[in-house]
C-alpha cells in the first residue's frame, strides 16, 4: 500500500517510521503563529501589568519547553536530542497581535519540524491561559511552517 504516507505500513497500520537508515544531518526549522487580542489584553502584554505576571516570558518557557516533550504528546514523532529552540515575538500594534516565532534546530535523523511548531501552539494557548481573566476572545490563527532545512528533503521555504 504505497499511499506516499510515511506513517502507515503496507497493511496501513499506523506506524514510527524507521529512521535508522538516514544520514544525520544539521537540521532547522521555524514555524510561526499568532494570537489576536483586544487592546486591554495587548496593553497589559506590551506593559507587563497582566496580573499572572510577564506573559511572553512563560509563553517562551512554555513553548521551549513543548519543543523538548513534542515526542510525549504528538503520536509516533521522535524523541530528539535538541541542539537549540528559541521562541521570538512580534507585537504587531496595527492588528493588536502577538506573532510567536520558533525556531528549533537538532543534529540527527529526522526533522524537527512539529517540535517548532509544537512550541508556537503551545507558547499561543500560555498567552491565552495568562491573558484569559481580561479578555476570553482571543483568536490563534495562522500556525505554519516557515522554512526548514536539512534532511532528505533539502529546503522548504514558505
């Protein structure tokens, strides 16, 4: 059953793709999203008063930490030994958004493309989660891959 899906076997089980063959390689990847909010919700996050305390801080903890554990919540990806995740945000004041940028780097065997963009839904829901008592209207939109590089694939560039 050859269907170009990597995750199935020939009898269509779901399976962990067998990654032992490839070559290691330097790999990269960088999602991005955003989360829409009201001006008190933007205010209190560019000011630093929300009352939970520095939202884009733990939003960066929480989406680092989402990078490292992607393995433990997403079915048959692969524990990766991470070289690097860092998580950047734009407040973009004409929209009244916050743009969560991820960018995440590993050597080995397989890309790291949903631990980028794990760690842009997750540091997303933690602006939420912090912003919530203000505001419940928040929109998340937007999440996809950027760019990666790396792999047999070679290069992606939205």
């Amino acid at each position: 059953m050859d269907n170009g899906l990597t995750h199935f076997d020939e009898q269509g089980q779901a399976i962990m793709v067998d990654v032992s063959g490839k070559a290691e390689t330097h790999r990269t990847a960088i999602a991005s999203g955003i989360i829409k909010v009201s001006q008190p919700v933007f205010d209190a996050i560019k000011e630093g008063t929300a009352a939970k305390g520095d939202v884009l801080g733990v939003a960066r903890i929480a989406g680092i930490m989402a990078a490292k554990n992607t393995s433990s919540v997403i079915p048959l990806c692969h524990p990766l030994p991470l070289a690097k995740c860092s998580l950047d945000f734009e407040l973009q004041k004409d929209t009244c958004a916050v743009k969560a940028i991820a960018t995440v780097k590993v050597t080995g065997l397989t890309g790291v493309e949903m631990e980028a963009l794990h760690a842009v839904s997750v540091a997303l829901l933690t602006i939420y989660d912090m912003c919530k008592a203000i505001d419940k209207r928040m929109e998340i939109s937007e999440i996809h891959l950027d760019r990666k590089s790396g792999g047999k694939s070679g290069k992606f560039i939205r």
